[in-house]
C-alpha cells in the first residue's frame, strides 16, 4: 500500500497539472493522519530528479481545543515532525471561538476562513506557488452527500476539485484516495498522527454525516458509496465546466453595458438561463457567493414573463428590474434605495 498510494499520488498530480518542476509547494498541516501523509509523499516526490520541487509546511492552531493543552500539543507535534526532517515549517495562532462569537459563525466557518487567510499569507511571504491541502476521497463524499441534502444544482455536486477555482491556489493532492488508504500508509511507514477528538463529536452536521449516515447507507445500500459519490462529483464537474464555455460563448451577445438583454435570453436553455443570471448577480454585486436557486428562478420569471417596470428584490439590499429603451427590453441590478 504505501508505495502503491505515493505512485498513485504522483500520477493523479500528473495528471490534474497540480505540481511540475520548480514549483513551491506549501502543504496545510494539521498533524492528522490526511495532513501528515500528504506532507510525507509530497517531501518524498520533490527529492527525486523527475520532480524536483520545493516543500514547506504550516499549520494553524487554531484555539478551539487551548483549555485541554490539545490545540498546542498539535503545533508543537507538526513543528517537531518538521524539525526532525529539515522541513521548513511556519505555525500561527488564532482565536476561532472569539470570531465566531464576534461575527455569528460556526467554529467550523471561522476556523477555515482564519486558517486559509494564515495559509495564503505564509505562501506570499515564502514566495511559494501554491497550497496543498489534504481532502481525501470520503471528505469528498461528504461534502457531495451534505450537499444534496440542503438543495443544489450541477455546479454544487461538483463539490471539491483537484485544483480550486476560487480566489486561493489551492490543490489537493489527495482527493482520489480514501481515508482507510491513508491511514495504511500512516502504518507503513511508522507514521503516528495527532487525532483530534472534536472528530468524533456529533455536534455538526459533517461529523454526523461521517460517523452515522455514510456507514449506514454503504453497509445498506452500496459498500462503494465513497467511490459512487466521488463519481458523481467527477461528472457534474465535467459537465460544470461544459456548460460554463457554453456559456462562455453567448455573454456577449447578451450583456452589454451592464445590462441583461431580454430577447436573446429568452432564447436560451433554461440551463444555460441559470448560469448566465448567476454570473450576472456576481458581476454586478462583485459578491463571489452564489444566488440561491429560488432566487434565480424568480429572475427567470421575471425576464421570460414580464415587462417594463416588473422587478424583483435580491438578498442583501439589491433589486433587479425590467426597463425598456425604444424595442429594447433589459434587466438592470442595483442597489435598493434606503
């Protein structure tokens, strides 16, 4: 398993274009099993002459567990691990529970968006290519699961990628192995990770999904649910995408001046009706959250059905409304007024 799981891994990063010569790679440690797997294959592969890249690690402690020692005991267990190999290694401290409490977040909301702020500063500040994170093959299924459980379209089954497509260069190494896959590598090679007992907590939705619902629909239903959920997300990413340069190609002949033009809407697939309205909401409201499939279904209404004058209110104080120029008729999106 353990050189059978690092040349799967060096083969999945050929593949996805996720590493390549030269390349500085900063690896999101946690001291878990996931983290200190992939930070030992990635300082494997950068040492062989085929690869030849650089990597250092960081890791994040974040507070939630300080009153019990357990959130430092884990910086000081991913510093040791570095010291010991020579891997350059930067650790930073946050209070997670005072954001969430400052802001109205979920331990898990404010936790990520500290730890990815720390992670993209420590990767400036290296001058460093990109961040390596390790989400495996069953965070992928949960986050497939979870979703379909609140309600989303084609783009959320697509879930995690191979490279993220948001703002943060991230890359996920990982993604195509399971947990138990990780955890015989942990084994082989004499690997003893930190496990953090908020894991085992059902006090959140993904905790709950991991420890009840997935081991109960794969021993009921499919014992390759992992793998089934993966897949999903895999072919809803392909198509995501295919959809995405559909889409790519009618813009212009829709938006222009910043408004939406009526007639060759209309035209449109309602799938493609979809994306374009989403892209529209995040062009003019510079928000890189997506609009809520109710919304862009009342949107659609209003530009297949209505006329000069109809409107619509949007979440976060926005109003989208029909106007007509001449024969021309067209949405505009702007702020409501207080």
């Amino acid at each position: 398993m353990l050189e059978k799981l690092l040349k799967r891994t060096a083969r999945y990063c050929e593949a996805e274009g996720l590493i390549s010569s030269g390349m500085g790679v900063l690896v999101a440690c946690s001291g878990g099993a996931d983290s200190l797997s992939l930070l030992d294959m990635l300082v494997r592969l950068s040492r062989l002459s085929r690869y030849d890249f650089r990597v250092e690690a960081a890791h994040f402690e974040h507070g939630i567990r300080k009153a019990c020692g357990a959130s430092l005991a884990d910086a000081r267990f991913v510093e040791e691990f570095c010291r010991e190999r020579g891997i350059p290694c930067r650790v930073g401290h946050g209070d997670v529970p005072a954001l969430a409490s400052a802001q109205g977040l979920s331990l898990e909301t404010a936790a990520r968006e500290l730890r990815y702020a720390f992670l993209e500063r420590v990767r400036r500040e290296r001058g460093l290519d990109v961040i390596a994170t390790a989400h495996q093959a069953d965070d992928q299924a949960e986050t497939v699961l979870m979703r379909l459980l609140r309600g989303t379209g084609i783009e959320g089954l697509s879930a995690m990628r191979p490279r993220a497509r948001g703002r943060l260069p991230l890359i996920r190494p990982l993604l195509f192995a399971t947990r138990r896959e990780i955890e015989e590598y942990c084994a082989a090679r004499g690997l003893e990770p930190r496990q953090d007992a908020t894991n085992g907590e059902l006090d959140c939705t993904r905790n709950r999904l991991r420890l009840e619902t997935l081991p109960h629909l794969a021993a009921e239903y499919n014992p390759r649910l992992v793998q089934a959920l993966c897949q999903l997300a895999k072919l809803s990413a392909d198509e995501t995408d295919f959809i995405s340069e559909q889409a790519d190609a009618v813009w212009p002949e829709l938006v222009a001046d910043g408004r939406l033009l009526a007639r060759p809407f209309r035209q449109l697939h309602p799938v493609l009706q979809r994306i374009v309205l989403r892209r529209y909401w995040q062009l003019c409201t510079g928000s890189g959250k997506d609009l809520p499939f109710a919304h862009v279904e009342r949107l659609r209404s209003v530009l297949l059905n209505g006329h000069a004058g109809s409107q619509q209110e949007l979440p976060h104080g926005w109003l989208f409304r029909l106007q007509r120029e001449g024969r021309l008729l067209f949405a505009v999106m702007a702020e409501r007024k207080r």
